[in-house]
C-alpha cells in the first residue's frame, strides 16, 4: 500500500492528546513475515476527552481488538483506527500483525542480515501497533520478546531473560519514537562506567559475529562522553544498562533510544586497517550525540515535531562542545562553517529554505535538516554568545531542573534564559521563525581617534519569511593595531536594528577590525573594508577562526577573478599561505584546512550574487588551476612538509596524529601534482592504516594515475562492507568531471552494487551529487542517472530517496540549458505513479512553480 494523499500539518493547529497513557506492555513474537504484536495499554482520559479515540496504526493488520477485556471493531483507516471508549480509565488491548522481512523502508520493525530491528523516530512507531505516536505522550514500558535469536534486546534494563525470551522494563516515562527492539544473532563487546555518584553501568556494543575488532574505539568514545556530560552538564546516566547495536541498514548515522542506541555501522564500527581519521572523528562526535540526547531529547523531549531543533539543535551544540574539548576548538570551529556553508547555506537560500522551528510540514522525515540541526546549533553558540558562558550554565540548570520528564517547546527553553538573565528574548526569537541566511555588511571609519564600525543587516525575503525583520546578531569583535597588537580585545558587538554603529574610542591609530571572529553568527559576512585588511588578517589576527577566513577570503576572491577575468592566482593570498603554513608552531591540522579551498557550490553563490552565469567546468578549472598555484608557490616546503609530519609511533586516532597525518597528505597532494605518483605511490604500498591508505589512491586517481592500485584496494578489502563503500565513492568523487557519470554508471553495474542498502546507494548516488562539476556536466548524463535510481529506490526507501533529492536543490543557479535538463529530470520522477509522500513533497518544494 502507497502512502495517503498528502496533507500539511500546522503548529497552530497543536491540540495535546486526550488521553494520558499510564503504562504499556508490548509482546513481540518474532517471525519474519508474520511477526505478532500484542498491547496492553492503560488509558485514562482527560478532562474532556472525546467519546472516540484515534489511534495512529500504518501497515499494519489488526488481529483483534478489546476494551476492558470486551472484543471491539474499531474503523480502520490507512492511517490509524477510530473506537469509542469509556468516560472512565480503561485497559486496550490488541494484536497486530506486521511484516519485517518486506520492509525495505527501514522505518518500524524490520530486518536488516538476518537480524530484527527498529526505527520509530519520527513515525515509525505506528508501523509497529497502534498507538497515540506523538513525543508529547510519554509513557513507562514493558517489552516481552519471543523469538529464537540469541540476543533480544529493548529499552531499560532486564526484568528477566531464558532461551528465545526476554521482558525488558524501562523505567522512564518516554515517548513512542523512542521505543526499540533488537534481536539477532550478535556478540557483545562489554565494558562498564561508574557514574559520578558511584552507580555502575553495563555498557554493551553489539556487533555482527566478525565484527568484535572494531568495538574498543566506541566504547571509548561512549565512556568519554559520560564522563564529559557530567563534568560539563552534571548530567549522569540513569539506568544501569546502557546498550549500543551497529546495524548496516539505516537510513541516518544512528538513534539515541532509551538505554539500546541504534547506529549505523559506519557510524560505530572502527579499527585502523579499515578507517580514517575522519571516520573516528565522526564515530566520537556520533557517539556523543546520542548518548547526549539521554538528557537532551530523551529526559526532556519534544512536545511536537515543529520543536525537533529543541533536542537537536542542542543535542549537535553540546556534541560540538565534546569534541572542540576533546580535539582542537578552533579546527572544530572550521570544520563546522565549512559544512555549514557546504550544506545549511544552501538550503536556506533555496527553495527548501525553512525556519530552525518550520510551521508547517507533510512529511516530517523531511525536517531532518541542516537548517534544524547545524543551524539550530548555531542559535544556540549565538545565546551563549549574549548570555555568556556563566549564564549559559545556570540556564541549562534551570532547564533540566524545572522540565526533567516534560515533552517541550522553543518558548520553554527561551524562558529558562530570560528567568536566568532578566533579558528579554523576543527578538531573538526571530532566529526560529525566519528562514534564511541573513546578509551582513560592514565598513567603517576613523575620525581623529575615534573608530567607527557600522554594520547593515539584511534578510532576503522567502515564501516562508516574506516580511524579514531585523534579527539580534551576536558580532564578537576584535581590534588589531597596524603592528599586529590586539588593541582591543574581543567583545560582542549586539546588533538588533537594521542598522547600526558601534563607536571605539581613545585608540592611537587608525585599528584593523577583525569581525565575526568564531563566526559568532551563521550569515553571510560582505566586507567593505579596505582590501588589504585581509591579507593582514591571514598574517596576524590572534582569532584562529578568522585568520583561516581571511586566507579563505583571499581565495574566494582570487578564483571568482579567475573564472570572471581569466586572472591569475592572487600572489598575496599564496605568499600569505606560504608563510603559515609554513609556521611549524602553528597546530599541523590548522596548516592542513590553511590549504583548502572555498566548496565549487559556494562559488556558484557568489558568481550569481555577482551577477554571473556560473559555469561549473569553469569553475572545476580555476580551483584546479589554484591547487596548482598552492604547488608551486609552496613547492619548497612541500617535500619537508610531508616529510616532518609522518607519524612513526603506532596508529592512534587522537588530534595530533591525525593533524599530522592532515598535513602531511596535504602536502602530499599538492606535490604529487608536481613530482607525479611515486610518492603516493609508496604510501598506498607501505601504508598500515586507512588514512594514509586511502588518501594515497585518492591523490593517485586525482592525477589520473592508480588503476592498479584501485584494483588492489579492490582485492584486499572486498569482504569488508564498510571499506567497499569507499572505494565506490571515491572513484567517483575523483573522476573527471566528463566521466563522472559514466563512473557512477559503471559502478552500479557492479556485482556488490547493492543499492537497497543506504551507505551503498549513498556511495554512489551521493558521491556524484557532491562531484560538483561531474553532477552538472553540460550532457546533463548526471542529471537523468541520478533520476533513474531515485526511481528505483523510491518504492523501496522513500526516506533516503527524499534525503537525496537535494541534490537538485540549488538548480535556479544554472543557465537555462542545465536548468531545462534539470526541470525535465525532476518532472520525470514526479510523474512517476504512487511517488511517496516523502519524494514528492521534496520535488514539489524544490520545482517551485
Ligand atoms: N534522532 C537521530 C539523531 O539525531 C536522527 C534520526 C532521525 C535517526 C530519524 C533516525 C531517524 O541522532
Ligand atoms: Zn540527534
């Protein structure tokens, strides 16, 4: 059955339940096809509850039904049932069947190798029985389990546990999207913490047999992230089990349900052979966000959907507080704006553009955003910009103290800050409620002695946000002296009006301002400042932050000539790279990102607000002709470079080796340009771990060289999964821009090409989203491979089929040839018969009208 006619869903039309939900007991007896769900739900009806209850209930066929021990016959719809119900509280009781071996969507009960699994946020609890699947409706839950498998797992701690049975109880009050179940044949790779007030848990991370190496980096990571949570948050773990299981078949990275974590094994699973350094970046930074959704998501929930940003907005703050604590704060710091810019800019200038908080939406799985996470994050480091970190503390006291249990909205978590500090955040608010990125100019001036900045803010209007208002931006601000001394120490500048100006008095000279240091706000920074300002930036500013955007300014800058004027690469912008990465005292991971040039979308975004037509191959050729440049005007510290910085001691994944190991492939890519593959050469043969391993082909495909090598890595790692959905993607992400497609073809010809599952489709299909200049090579070929296979896979999984229709969501960029192409590849799949809710409601927000 296809999903129903869509409908759209508004925040004002929020009504609570009318019915609380005392306790549930689910019975799960397992079979393949024929999986038998029996509830035991106890309802009590509130002031003024209806006579009929709905119950939502998808895919599902309902066995038999009872109020109170009497059989009923409720109305069956597609999207729940309809039953009249006492004035009093009463007991439900029903038995579902369900169907996990066909469910391909990934979403409710289903299985993935032989083994049973869930997933129920957002609505995939209803695929499992019938049930009110809303997070403002909590309940306590007991959880039977029959079922041959060895393993049977839920949520909270076991009640007591034989052959082919357990019952599960979790104590905490949930809501249904938090709910999981896991059996299969798996082993476990246990530990135990001590919390801070000396209970003790057992931490368990289950695996597929033959995957027990590569457990210990996650375990790590899980202890290191309760530690931090209560010495950072004073917030510790509250059952005594704490369960993760790495799955293969997931559509996100992974699930923080209560007390049995699910996650996909790419985004668990690690050893040195057979991950980089950034996947155990990742699988840290992962880890932590789940168990932190404990207290933020799991303790304090969301009362709807439209306040998914409250869990995850903070959720992805607090992560990124993890790791700039546990690594390097300012390389996080970049990391982060890059992929902000890479994948939130864009959606909030486009088509899809919604608010942090949306007040609307058919399809909820599509709200799983850039711009509900990573800018929901930012809002947060913007509050914590303007309270400070005293406050900020004292808030989130105030939070957990006062809403511990309660399923919450954005007004709850403004309030703990205004009770906390007295301040009024109204305004603020508009951070929630406008969608866009907001355009920030700033230029200045100096009257004897006195240094003015003015600033103009601007919000482009939007279908969402047709009438912008000026929004509270946090601008951290510092000022140099012509010598490069901080004569003005940072502060926050607090603009609330359209625009304003802020006065510094008493200076000697005329200062150089660094602004938006940390990039104290997510808008788009336009400088009317002296040019030379930003060479002096790269070569002083005491902001590591903004020292790396003045180099990437530089960059941006100089290549947008390159493409509009045929320019040269700018000398000052290579002599200013020169000399820092250069500068052994500087972190060799912050060397490493100095190299990096601004994302090809990005300079589309520019080349339109210019005025220009962008043309990708264009484009494709001058940040070929700039690495280049980097090459040469670096060429006589390269081989030292790479030399210094390889790692002699045994493979560990910490921020120093891995910030050597950065560099020293850095430099290792820019040379090879120069000197050819040997050296790259030599590193895939002698390399024993997969950073150098890898980072060696991809600089050997970059040059057009490594076939064997490809064919090697081919041989030696074709038993492992997570290994093979490398090599798919890099080969396209390194192809020539004419032959990506043909590429992405040919590897979808390949025998281990299993497209139903989502880390191989995305190997592929996202890797020739993301080639920029491949993706929209002139044929147009990519365009119509990239329909086809959303198709294909739409029947199958609409969630990552929706997900991966993004890609077109820059499109009105282009020129009109590439834009007829597009719009024909949209309307194709659009025409497609019974296209999910999930994909049409994508293509339909990024065709427009
Ligand atoms: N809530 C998960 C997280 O942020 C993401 C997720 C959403 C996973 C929906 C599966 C389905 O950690
Ligand atoms: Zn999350």
């Amino acid at each position: 059955m296809r999903d129903a006619a869509p409908t759209t869903i508004y925040l004002k039309d929020y009504t609570p339940f009318g019915f609380d939900v005392e306790k549930v007991e689910l019975t799960f007896d397992l079979h393949p096809t024929k999986t038998r769900v029996k509830s035991r739900i106890s309802f009590v009806p509130k002031p003024g509850a209806p006579s009929d209850m709905f119950l939502d209930g998808e895919n599902l066929t309902l066995v038999s039904a009872s109020i109170d021990g009497t059989p009923v016959h409720p109305e069956v719809s597609a999207e729940g049932l309809t039953c009249p119900v006492p004035d009093a509280p009463f007991l439900w009781e029903a038995e579902v069947e369900i169907d996990p071996e066909n469910n391909t969507a990934l979403e409710g009960l289903y299985m993935s190798n032989g083994m049973y699994c869930t997933q129920c946020e957002a609505q995939g609890f209803r695929k499992i029985t019938y049930y009110p699947d809303r997070p403002d409706v909590m309940s306590v839950f007991t959880v039977e389990i029959n079922g041959p498998h060895p393993v049977l797992l839920s949520n909270g701690n076991v009640v007591s546990t034989s052959q082919g049975h357990a019952v599960w109880h979790d104590p905490w009050p949930k809501p249904a999207y938090l709910f999981a179940l896991v059996a299969g044949d798996l082993v476990a790779h246990s530990d135990s913490f001590v919390t801070a007030s000396g209970r003790n848990v057992d931490l368990n991370l289950y695996v597929r047999p033959g995957d027990e190496g590569k457990c210990a980096f996650g375990m790590r990571a899980l202890k290191a992230s309760m530690t931090w949570d209560e010495e950072v948050y004073g917030r510790e773990y509250d059952l005594d089990l704490f369960n993760i299981v790495a799955v293969d078949d997931f559509n996100m990275g992974a699930m923080e349900n209560k007390g049995l974590n699910v996650f996909n094994s790419s985004a668990v699973l690690a050893s040195p052979e057979t991950s980089t350094d950034e996947n155990f970046l990742r699988i840290e930074a992962i880890i932590a966000h789940e168990y932190f959704h404990n207290w933020t998501g799991n303790r304090i929930t969301c009362r709807d959907w439209f306040q998914l940003c409250l869990k995850e907005g903070l959720t992805v703050y607090r992560d990124s507080q993890f790791t700039s604590d546990m690594r390097s704060a300012p390389v996080k710091r970049i990391t982060d704006v890059i992929d902000l810019r890479a994948r939130q800019f864009p959606e909030d200038q486009g088509p899809l553009a919604h608010p942090v908080r949306p007040e609307s939406f058919q399809e909820i799985n599509n709200f799983y955003t850039a711009t509900v996470y990573e800018k929901g994050a930012e809002v947060i480091g913007m509050l914590r910009c303007l309270v400070g970190a005293e406050a900020y503390g004292k808030a989130l006291d105030l939070y957990f103290g006062r809403h511990d249990g309660q399923a919450c909205t954005i007004e709850d978590w403004l309030k703990v800050f205004e009770d906390t500090t007295g301040r009024d955040l109204g305004q603020f608010k508009r951070w929630y409620s406008q969608a866009g990125t907001p355009r920030l100019t700033v230029k200045d001036a100096w009257y004897n002695g006195t240094y003015i900045l003015s600033f103009t803010q601007n919000l482009p209007a939007s279908e969402t946000t047709p009438d912008p208002q000026p929004q509270v931006i946090p601008i951290l601000t510092g000022l140099l002296s012509p010598s490069g001394q901080e004569v003005v120490p940072s502060q926050v500048l607090e603009m609330t009006q359209a625009t304003q100006s802020f006065t510094f008095e008493g200076l000697k000279e005329r200062p150089i301002p660094s602004v938006l240091r940390g990039f104290s706000a997510p808008v788009v920074l336009e400088s009317e400042l002296a040019a030379e300002h930003t060479a002096f930036l790269l070569a002083h500013d005491t902001d590591p932050f903004n020292r790396w955007e003045a180099g990437r300014s530089l960059a941006r800058a100089s290549l947008l000539k390159m493409i509009t004027d045929d320019a040269a690469p700018d000398p000052a912008y290579l002599d200013g790279i020169h000399a820092v990465v250069g500068d052994a005292t500087l972190d060799p991971a912050y060397r490493a990102l100095m190299l990096n040039l601004p994302g090809q979308s990005d300079l589309v975004k520019s080349l339109c607000d210019m005025g220009e037509t962008p043309d990708p191959q264009a484009i494709w050729d001058a940040c070929r002709a700039m690495s280049h440049a980097q090459a040469e005007r670096l060429q006589d510290i390269l081989p030292a470079l790479f030399d210094a910085h390889q790692v002699t001691e045994p493979y560990e994944p910490n921020a120093d080796q891995s910030g050597r190991r950065s560099l020293a492939n850095a430099a290792l890519r820019l040379v090879s340009l120069i000197d050819g593959p040997d050296r790259a050469r030599g590193q895939f043969t002698s390399a024993d771990n997969m950073t150098q391993q890898l980072s060696a082909l991809g600089v050997l495909l970059r040059i057009n060289e490594g076939t064997d090598e490809l064919e090697a890595f081919e041989q030696q790692w074709k038993h492992d999964r997570l290994v093979m959905d490398k090599w798919f993607g890099m080969q396209v992400i390194h192809a020539d821009p004419n032959e990506t497609a043909a590429t992405a073809t040919r590897l979808t010809e390949h025998p281990d090409f299993n497209w139903k599952n989502p880390n191989r489709f995305r190997a592929v299909m996202g890797s020739l989203a993301a080639h920029h200049a491949g993706f929209h090579f002139a044929d147009g070929q990519s365009y119509g491979l990239l329909a086809d296979w959303l198709i294909r896979l739409d029947p199958v999984n609409p969630q990552t089929t929706a997900r991966m229709c993004s890609a077109f969501q820059t499109w009105r960029r282009y020129d009109d040839a590439r834009q007829q192409k597009i719009a024909a590849a949209l309307d194709r799949i659009l025409a497609t018969p019974g296209l999910s809710r999930d994909t049409t409601e994508m293509l339909t927000r990024i065709r427009g009208s």
